[in-house]
C-alpha cells in the first residue's frame, strides 16, 4: 500500500529558492507567483495535495525547515 501524506508549510518562512519543488517525485511543488510572504519572497504551493506520497524528500532539501511532512495509510 503505498504511503499518503500532506506536508504544512510555512508559507512566511519561505525564501522562494524554488530547490524543493525539484525533487518532489509526483510534481505538485510550485511557487506561488500570485503572491508574496512576509519576507517579501514568492512562497511555496502545493498544487495537488492528494498526490503527496510522504516521501519528505522537499522536507530534506529545504534550507529554512519550511516544510513539515505528515504521513499516514489509507
Ligand atoms: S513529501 Fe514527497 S510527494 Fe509530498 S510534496 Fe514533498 S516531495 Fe512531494
Ligand atoms: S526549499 Fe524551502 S525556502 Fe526554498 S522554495 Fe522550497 S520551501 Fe521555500
């Protein structure tokens, strides 16, 4: 069975470096070009939340610990 997840994140921790969004193997990571956070950076999105696989692999790559990955079965 595989593992689903959701991740939090931290939109105002968020530097918009845009690493994660590369390394998420089912392709939901964008930034959020509508916006700016408090830092004044574009933050990260999840486009599809439903496809998140619990793999943390965005939660590993992120400098600033922005994201929070949480994993459950279903
Ligand atoms: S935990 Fe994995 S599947 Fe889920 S958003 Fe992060 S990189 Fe993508
Ligand atoms: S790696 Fe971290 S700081 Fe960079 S865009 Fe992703 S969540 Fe934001």
């Amino acid at each position: 069975m595989a593992a689903k997840g959701r991740i939090i994140i931290e939109q105002d921790k968020c530097k918009g470096c845009d690493l994660c969004t590369h390394y998420c193997p089912v392709n939901i990571l964008e930034l959020d070009t509508s916006t700016t956070n408090a830092l004044g950076y574009t933050p990260l999105k999840v486009t599809d939340p439903d496809k998140c696989i619990a793999c943390s692999f965005c939660a590993m790559m992120c400098p600033d610990g922005v994201i929070t990955v949480e994993r459950f079965n279903k």
